[in-house]
C-alpha cells in the first residue's frame, strides 16, 4: 500500500509536517516494499488551493492513506473524493508515525481539523 507523510525534511527520520497542504515535503512510502520517494511540496506557499493541489497529487501518486498533523476543508473534500483515507493528530517522526500506522494505531477522520488557509507565513 502506498501512503504519504507529511514531513518538515526529506527522510523518514525527519518530523511529521503538522501542515498537509502547506508541509515541507510529502514521504511517499510503499509499506509492502519500504521504498521512500521524498517530494518537496511546490504548493507550500501559493496564496491559495494548497490544500487542493496538495490532494491531486495524492491522487496522481496513487495513495491510499495520507498522515498528518491536521488538514482544512478543500484538502478534506480533495482527499475524500478521490478516495483517500485521512489520518490527523500525527506527531513525532515519520518513522515513529510510519510504526504507529502499521499497528493500526490511528483512526481516519470524519472532517477536516483545521480552517482554510491553515499554516500560512
């Protein structure tokens, strides 16, 4: 299964991005193979449509479950539409949330946790 990762730098050692639309870079890992891909966020700092941007290409990148600290309502709506499962409240570092996840120790959201345009500069 594919899954992505916020996260504030390019390895799995790196922390959880607390952003989902404007994160750092975005850990695709693969939890069958353990590949990583890190992709750094171009959407980070466009005045708007992050969130949305940010869901496509989880979309395009074939991802099952997206991990995170929160995420606003257009990435919510983004996420769901194409079928994305969304786990929230993610802390720590990427391979602490990676373990975490495999455990099964995070449950998917019902909504978005935060409002439009969280995490601007």
């Amino acid at each position: 299964m594919k899954i992505c990762v916020t996260s504030e730098g390019k390895t799995i050692d790196s922390n959880v991005d607390p952003r989902f639309g404007r994160c750092g870079f975005f850990l695709f890992i693969n939890t069958d193979t353990s590949e990583i891909e890190a992709v750094e966020n171009g959407s980070a700092a466009a005045g708007g449509g992050a969130g949305i941007q940010s869901g496509q290409l989880m979309a395009t990148k074939g991802v099952k479950a997206v991990l995170t600290g929160n995420v606003g309502p257009n990435a919510f709506q983004t996420l769901k539409a194409a079928g994305i499962e969304i786990f929230t409240g993610v802390n720590g570092t990427v391979r602490e949330a990676l373990e975490k996840f495999k455990r099964g120790e995070f449950k998917s959201n019902a909504g978005p946790t935060v409002e439009s345009h969280f995490g601007m500069k």
